[in-house]
RNA sequence: GCGCCAAUAGCUCAGCUGGUUAGAGCGCCGCUCUGAUAAAGCGGAGGUCGGUAGUUCGAGUCUACCUUGGCGCACCA
C-alpha cells in the first residue's frame, strides 16, 4: 500500500517535511559519500559576502550551481561541495563606516585600524543565518559545516604562499603609473573594478584654455600680437599640473587672429572650438610647433608645490622622479608632438598633465616633462592657490574664474559624457600617478588567452566575446589597496637598503632572523601583522611590512589553492583531482571579476585553467523589464516567493523560462502558472495512480508483460525522454531538460492517462489492467529521478512513496539512487508519430462534433477520415480504437474521398474528419445510458461517497427510462458500483435527485450498501 | 566610438543545419466536458516574425546596414 495522496497538496508544507528528513537521516552528506570511490566531479563555489541578505539574484545562481552536481551523483560521481565565504575587502569595510558614520581613512585610523577591522570581522557574518537558511530551503546541497573563509589564518597563509610563487617568478612588481584613484576611499582600484563604475551623461566642464606663448616663440612663429595656444579639458582641477602642450606632428595648426591675440589652434578643430570667422594669420604644421614654449597657467613655485621631473627609463622601477627642480625664471614649458592628439575632439592641441592621466604620465617619461603633483590622495587640492583645500570637483569653478580675471579662459560650457566613479561608494575616481603593487598578468596573456580556449562556456558567446575580448585587452593587475579589512601584502621592506622579501608563511616568517612582534593568538590582519619586523637578509636592517592590503578579488580567485589552504595541508590536491574545477557557475558581471581572477591566478601559478564548465547566467530584471535597486523598491524578497509556491516551483521557473544566460523578467505569476501546469499537473497524476493502486492493491512488477499500444507508445516518449534529459544536463543545459519533462508531464496527464482511465477503473484484474498500473508506476518512477535535480523535493516525495513502500530496500532516497538509464529498444518513433496522428484525428473529430452540438457523450455511429498518406492511413487503421473511444463513435473509416453529405467537417495537416450524426434510437439509448451514469456518479460526489464504496441504485421513469436500465444494466453497475439497480421508490435515507434527461422525467437515488 | 546579446500573438517563450497557410503556454471571449485534475476539450479574436536592402527557385531562419533595449570595452585630453 502507498500513503494516501490527496490532489490538493500545499508544496511549501510538503517542502518543510522533506527538508526535515534530509537533515534527519544526512542524506546531503550520504548521497556525497555513497559515491566516494567514483570519478571526481568538482564544483567551486565562488563565494558570497553575508553582510547583506541574499535576494533572488543569489537564488538563482545558486540552484544553478546545485543542479549540476546532484545530476552528476545520480551519475556515479563523487562530488564534495565545499561552501565559502568572502569576507574581505572594500565593500565590508564601506558597510563598516557607513555603520560608524565616518567618511574618510582619517576617521579609521583615529578609530583604530584594531577596533575597525574587528568590526568588520563580526560584519561579514551578520547575515550568515539568512544565507544558511535560504541556501537549505532552496536545496543547494553544499557543505555549509564546513566553508572556506578567506579571512581566515590559513587562508590567508595559502594566499601569502600564491603571491610569493608569483613573486618567484618575477611576475609581482611595484611600479609608479597613474592608476583609477578613489579619494574617498583612499585607494587605487583595479581595472575590472571601474569597469563596474562607469556613468554616463556625467556633466562636467568643457572649458578652452589659453597657454600665452612667450615672446620667443611667438617671434619665431611671426605673430606681433601677443599669442596663446588654445588647449580644451573637461578637468579644470588638472590645469594647475600642466607641465607641455601636445600636438600632431602631421596636422596644419593655425593662428586665428582675434581683436587683440592670437589663438593658435588645429585648422580642423578652429570652427567646432569657436574662431570660425576670424582670419587665419599663419598656417604652421605640428612638428614646427613641437619645442615652443609658453608660459605655465599656475607657476608651481609660486604656489608652493614641488616641481619633480619625469625620467625616462624603466616605468616600473620606484623613484623615477629627480630631486626638486630649482626655481628658473621666468618658468617656461615645451609643447611636444604627439601620436596620440586626435582631431575628433578639443583643438588639436592637447593639455598634459603627467600627475594625471595615464597617456600624460607617459609621455612625460618619454619627453621628461615637469612633474606636478597639487592634489593629495583624498583629492584636496594642495598648495596655496586661491583654490587650495578643496576637493578638485569644487575647485574646478574657482579655477575658472581664477583664469578668467586673468583673460586665460576662452571658452567656458559644460558637457555630458561618460565618467568613472567608485563601484562602491559613489566617488568620481580620479586618475593618479602613484606607486602601486602589480601582478604581472600581461606577462601570461598568451596563456590566459589559450587556456580559455579548453574552457566550455554556456552560453558560448562569452568566450570569445565578452570574456576573450576582456582577456585580449589585459592589463597588469594593480592588485594593492591602501586599505585595513583584508589579505595583508606579504611584503617586508628594508628601512636601511630598501630591499624587499616575499614572505610565504606563518612558518617562514616565525623562522626570519631577528623576528618580533609576532604576538598569539596569531592574526594575519593588520594591524597585528604590522608590528612584525625582522633583520634584512641583505644588509641586516630593520624589514617593516609594506602597508598595504590586497584586492579581494585575489582572495576569491585563489580559493581554488587556499580553501584546502594548499600547500601546507592537501598536498595531493594537483593530483587527487580537486584541481581543476569541472564546473563553477555565477552571473556575467564576474567576467571581469571571479572568472577573471580565477583565471588569472590559476595560469600564473600552474600555466592551466582551473575551471572547465562555466555556465555564466543572465541578470534577473523585474517584470517589467527595470532592473532590481532598493531605490526602486522593485526588489523581490525570495521568502515570500517560496513560502507561496515552494521552492520547487522556483527552481524549475528558473531553469525552463528562459536559457540561463539570457536577461530575465522575473514575475511572480510565471512561478504561479508553473505551479500550476506543471507541479499540480504531476501531482495530479501521482494522486490518481496512488488512489486506484491502493484500491485494487497493486504491487509493482517489472515482469509483466506490456498490454497496449498506449503503455508501449508512453513508454517510448519515456526512454527517449530519459535520454533526452540525459543529454541535455551532460551539455549543462538546465533548460531544455525541464522543458522536455514538462512536454512528457503534459503527455502523460493529458493524454496517457485520459485515454488509460477506464483501465483503472475496471472491475477484474486482468493483464491488460496490470499493464496500465506497471506502466504508469514506471513512468512516475522514472520521472522521479530524472526531476530529482531540477525539483529535488517533488522527486523526493513522489520517489519515497512510490519506491519505497513496495521496495523496502531500495535506496532511501532519490538523491541515492541512480540517474535512469534509456533503453532505447523501447523507443518507437514510428508509433509516436501515429500516436500524433491519433490526438490530431481525435482532435478533429471533437471540432465536428462540436459544430453539430452533439455532445461527446452521446455515441455516434462513424467517423470518417481522409488519410494524407499511406502511413497515416495504416497509423490509423492500427490505432482506430483509440480514436473511437475518444471521439465516442462505434466505426472509424479511413476512405479516399468523403462522402457527399451534409455532415460537419474539420480538416487540418492534410487530414480531413468528417463525423456521421445520425443519431439511432439504439445510440440514442446508449447515449441515455452514458447520460444517466454521469448523473449517478456525480450524486455519488455530491452524497459524499468513497470511489470504492458500493451502492444499491433505485430509478424511477418512463418506458424509455425502464428500457435503458435494463438494457444497459450490467454497464451502469459497472460504471457507478451499483450492486443493483431496482425500479421503484428509492429506499429510505438514500440520496435522491430528479433530473430531466433529453425530455425522460427521471428520479434516481443512491445509497451507500 | 568599438564589441556582445536580445527583438516572433496582450504576456512568457519555442521555432535545429533556409522548404508548403509561423507555433506553444498563459490571458481574453464563446461553447462543451468533468469521479484524477484549482483540470481538460472545441471554437474565436490577436503576428507586415523590429526596419531596410541583398543572397536564393524559396528567408522568422543566411549577409550587410539601420532602429530600439540590455550589457560590456574605451587614452577620451
């Protein structure tokens, strides 16, 4: 006997009870451990930061990443999940300020980077009970009790160990370059970080600047009146760093000559920068202008800012800039020529700003410009210009108007264009020349860019699109922040010669000479490991850590090593094939962030990938197409969506609405109707075999033998579905296998099981009988386990039900047993076909019947069909009866031409269906019969009877009535459980009702017996 | 500016290597059926397959360009 399955189900409840279960009995660890021994499978879990709460987005990559693996186990292999956390980093450090009001590193270090970071630390978990409890409601079986955690001391340890390889191999270096600065936060970010920082129709100033000539220069160009070069920026703050003008060599340059001056300027550039009709006094290519000088906007000396020079040479060696310059007057700068000065934009005539701006800096390494530095890292302007001490975006109006009361401001307006700004806190980033700490990636572009070639991306354009392209354009990873919450740089600096020494553990460093300051318990986190210092192998001085800290994208990416903390444990891990990952699954944006970092870290380490799958997912948008923000209050909390319709519905809604790497409107009516057409449908189905398997005590048997063309015909939709589903989650198409279930489910309800129902109903037990059960057990076996990873819950309650409690022995568990195997013997596609032909014919049967209003309870004589082909005309000889039965007729003829007659036709896909309605008083009778048993059965619901119950029927009516009763008395028994049917009064207490059938009065009773 | 993705019925999506009147589900309107079904059946309204040009005997499907939306890249002074 199966448990009772009522057709209402509430699947939130049904949910809770197997989730219950699975804890209890540990099937997540078993279902692990019964396939050790097996072929590896890896899954790398890129991890979340729970100091926020998961919201659907991390739903959704997660039961991707879940249903993977669990096929993968059904499979046979053996596949640890291991969980993780990040913990370090800019963000965790923002929520940690914002939380103490502060807005600035000043506010930290007066704090105490000890009291700071040790708030950040109990930060990072805030929200950890969220996280565990929704990734169990939603069924990610992943090793929560045992996570990665890249705060952690060996973590860390395993991070220190991948720089010091990379530090070996001469691919870490320290160089002064201009690096995307955030002031607020005070630290350089990498480039994948601004790439998540752009705006657009930013409003910034468009000014046009006048650079006067000196008397020199202007002489040479032969220009009486005094002279300016007219240079275009959209950063005034810059101006006070200018230090060259700069040109193209090729282009014509031209003197405008204005009421008083004269504007020296590209001939391109001359109408869209203003001087249009002004006559031109002098036409002068680029390179006779390279080596002119003018006088600076803002004389550093005067201003009390230092004035540096660059030096050409190694770009990557520290120190690149002489001593101060000496004050020369009058201060003069040189204009230079240029590869880079385009005529799409500006005057042709480029300001440089070697302080900022990447193509500035280099080329004052190439030209040794002047280098002027009047912005401090919190970007405040320096020195004692009038300006002085405000931060460059609100200084550049003051600038303005300083150049203006001097006639040094042509043109002043503003314009929209697009603007980094800190992914994070908001800030504009400003370009800055510093010395930050790289990883030398360029150095393994070639390899970064072939191993991705051995990776499987899903979808397949972002291989060689976003994330080959992103890989083509690499540059160094400018991997230090000048920062506290995070993987301390395990860099010592000597305070006598300057050497540095990479330090690759805990064990290492404990054995430096002269060590001190290492305190226990041991923590790795500044401030701590700041105060350890040792003696310089070199020249015995004092080493002191470099201050800074590292991006946490280096921790993500080097999990792969550090969350088995390799290699000071697991050794064997290249070996024992936990490396590399077969499988890793997050949203696009990682392109540049995790799968970025994973790669990168990987190929430098061990010249290989480390991941081998990648499904990359599509951003989840509300159902109208905006994208989620709590600005917008448009985000969908995920609890409220499971609580309604269970987590099932969610998964699968996620799989089957559209191809993972699509964008998605998520809307919850789209998880409403798949609870609906889909789960209620299957469940329905369950319901109904259960009901009538308990009635006639039916015990599975493989042996018997198939009866029906019906059970041979879905049995064959089975093994091809099996295989179907089988081949689409190999391919990691998620998708296309719950579509294909959801066709098979819809099959089998509405066809398989309509046309099998009086199977079921029937009175002996006979072979045919037996057939319909074994088959439709079998099918909801099957698709148990073929849904076990997509809706693991559902396959689990129909799979404990129906397996276990007619094999007591079997694996106790869907999640034990194995993924079904295809017997594609079993696969007719020849029988599909006519089957389709049958559901058209039948289909079109139902159309005529309809036309004629003859309902398809009344029996009619024939059908009449025209075959579009042979095959059609044997499919449907063959299977004439299913037809007949649904269509209710007594014949079926397959003919070459339809009959001249007034009967209604439907017609489609070649085929035409024409339906006899001559009703006989023999179908007549019949049909009253049908008519009658319908009203039976339905009294029977309404008097509150079981399915099985037995009833003793009374009727009362005319001769006609008299004469269907009789006549059809061993089919209404049947149909209604009648022991028997007795013309006369009803008996007391039974439930009576009269009814007006096709003009017959009739008054019928039911009583339980 | 360059690149990627998407655009098919009111909504969500199928339409493989180009082949007869373009499909499904939901929604809407009407009818029917119902002892598994909060189902099912039948009919109806609803599409110039984003646009233009081309390749072809034939284009939703291939090519080019364009439009819109999303995303990414970018030295933008």
């Amino acid at each position: 006997m199966f448990e009772t399955v009522k057709s209402k189900v509430d699947f939130p409840r049904m949910e809770e009870g197997i989730l219950a279960w699975w804890k209890e009995k540990n099937i997540f660890g078993r279902s692990v451990e019964a396939r050790r021994g097996g072929p590896r499978f890896v899954l790398y879990e890129g991890p979340p930061t729970a100091n926020g709460n998961p919201g659907i987005h991390h739903v959704l990559s997660r039961v991707f990443k879940d249903i993977i693996p669990r096929y993968k186990v059904m499979k046979g292999y053996y596949a640890p999940r291991k969980a993780g956390w990040d913990t370090h980093g800019l963000p965790v450090e923002l929520e940690v300020e914002k939380q103490l009001g502060f807005s600035g590193k000043a506010q930290i270090e007066e704090y105490g980077v000890a009291r700071f970071n040790a708030k950040c630390r109990d930060s990072v978990f805030r929200y950890l009970r969220e996280w565990d409890s929704l990734t169990e409601r939603i069924a990610f079986w992943i090793d929560q009790q045992h996570p990665y955690i890249t705060m952690d001391n060996s973590y860390i340890e395993s991070v220190w160990w991948t720089i010091k390889q990379m530090w070996d191999k001469g691919l870490v270096y320290q160089g002064y370059r201009v690096t995307p600065h955030c002031p607020r936060c005070g630290t350089s970010l990498s480039s994948h970080e601004v790439a998540l920082g752009y705006k657009d129709d930013v409003e910034d100033p468009s000014v046009y600047i006048k650079f006067k000539l000196t008397d020199e220069s202007r002489q040479k160009l032969g220009l009486e009146k005094p002279s300016y070069f007219l240079a275009w920026t959209t950063t005034p703050w810059t101006l006070p760093g200018n230090t060259a003008l700069a040109v193209a060599p090729e282009a014509e340059y031209v003197a405008v000559e204005m009421e008083e001056e004269y504007l020296v300027m590209a001939s391109a550039r001359r109408e869209a920068a203003g001087p249009g009709g002004e006559p031109v006094r002098g036409q002068f290519s680029g390179s006779a202008l390279a080596g002119l000088e003018y006088q600076p906007l803002f004389n550093p000396h005067e201003y009390g800012i230092d004035r540096l020079r660059s030096q050409a040479g190694d770009k990557e060696a520290a120190g690149i800039f002489q001593a101060q310059e000496s004050p020369t007057t009058p201060l003069a700068y040189r204009v230079i020529s240029a590869d880079f000065v385009s005529m799409e934009d500006g005057t042709g005539i480029v300001h440089i700003a070697p302080a900022f701006g990447e193509v500035d800096f280099e080329a004052g390494l190439r030209h040794n410009l002047d280098f002027v530095q009047p912005v401090d890292l919190q970007g405040r302007v320096t020195g004692n210009y009038p300006f002085a001490g405000k931060f460059v975006k609100q200084a550049d109006p003051l600038i303005l108007e300083d150049l203006k009361s001097r006639n040094l401001l042509f043109r002043s307006e503003t314009i929209r264009h697009t603007y980094p700004f800190c992914w994070r806190c908001d800030a504009p980033l400003l370009y800055y020349a510093k010395q930050t700490w790289y990883v030398r990636t360029t150095a393994m572009k070639d390899r970064l860019i072939s191993g991705n070639g051995e990776i499987n991306w899903y979808p397949e354009h972002i291989k060689h699109g976003r994330f080959g392209d992103w890989l083509q354009n690499n540059v160094d990873w400018a991997f230090s922040r000048e920062r506290y919450w995070g993987t301390p740089l395990p860099l010592w600096r000597c305070q006598s010669c300057g050497g540095y020494e990479c330090v690759s553990g805990v064990q290492e460093l404990k054995a430096k000479p002269g060590v001190s300051g290492l305190e226990e318990p041991l923590d790795l986190h500044r401030p701590f490991v700041d105060q350890v210092t040792f003696h310089c192998s070199k020249c015995g001085g004092e080493m002191r850590r470099a201050p800074e800290v590292i991006d946490c994208w280096f921790d993500s990416g080097a999990m792969p090593v550090a969350q088995w903390h390799y290699p000071f444990e697991n050794e064997t891990l290249l070996e024992n094939g936990r490396f590399p990952a077969d499988f890793i699954c997050e949203a696009v944006d990682q392109t540049r962030g995790w799968f970025y970092s994973l790669h990168a870290i990987s190929t430098l380490l061990f010249d290989r990938p480390c991941y081998k799958n990648v499904i990359c997912l599509g951003h989840i948008l509300d159902a109208k197409g905006e994208k989620m923000s709590k600005a917008r209050g448009n985000v969908v909390e995920p609890w409220a969506v499971i609580n309604k319709y269970g987590a099932d519905a969610l998964r699968w809604y996620f799989y089957t609405a559209t191809t993972p790497g699509n964008v998605r409107r998520f809307s919850e009516e789209a998880i409403a109707e798949i609870s609906r057409r889909f789960f209620m449908t299957l469940w329905n189905v369950y319901s109904f075999f259960v009901t009538y398997a308990n009635i006639d005590r039916f015990a599975p048997d493989s042996k018997t033998p198939v009866q029906s063309e019906l059970d041979r015909w879905i049995l064959s939709e089975l093994n091809q579905l099996i295989a179907d589903v089988d081949a689409a989650l190999a391919g990691y198409d998620p998708t296309e296998a719950g579509r294909k279930i959801e066709r098979f489910v819809d099959g089998l309800s509405n066809w398989y099981v309509r046309r099998s129902r009086r199977r079921f109903w029937k009175s002996e037990n006979d072979a045919d009988k037996l057939s319909a059960y074994n088959t439709l057990y079998h099918c909801l076996v099957t698709l148990s386990k073929l849904m076990a990873p997509l809706a693991p819950f559902t396959a689990e309650a129909l799979y404990r039900n129906l397996v276990l409690s007619a094999y007591p022995n079997a694996p106790e568990s869907v999640h034990l047993a194995d993924f079904p195997v295809a017997d594609m013997g079993r696969v007719d596609h020849d029988l599909e076909d006519e089957t389709r032909l049958v559901m058209t014919v039948s289909s079109l049967g139902r159309a005529a019947r309809s036309q004629a209003a003859i309902k398809v309870r009344q029996p009619l004589a024939r059908l009449l069909v025209k075959a579009g082909s042979d095959r059609a005309r044997r499919g449907l000889e063959r299977l004439a009866g299913q037809v007949m039965e649904e269509v209710n007729v007594k014949g079926l003829e397959v003919v070459e031409a339809l009959p001249e007659k007034d009967w209604p036709v439907a017609a489609d896909a070649g085929l035409e269906v024409m339906v006899d309605t001559e009703v006989t008083p023999e179908l007549a009778a019949e049909g009253m019969a049908r008519e009658i048993v319908h009203r039976l059965q339905t009294m029977r619901r309404s008097a509150g009877f079981d399915i099985a119950d037995h009833i003793i029927t009374c009727y009362q009516g005319d001769d006609f009535v008299g004469q269907v009763m009789t006549g059809f008395a061993d089919y209404v028994r049947q149909e209604t459980l009648s022991e028997s049917l007795e013309a006369g009064e009803p008996e007391d207490g039974a439930f009576v009702e009269r009814h007006k059938l096709a003009g017959h009065e009739i008054v019928l009773g039911v009583k339980k017996v």
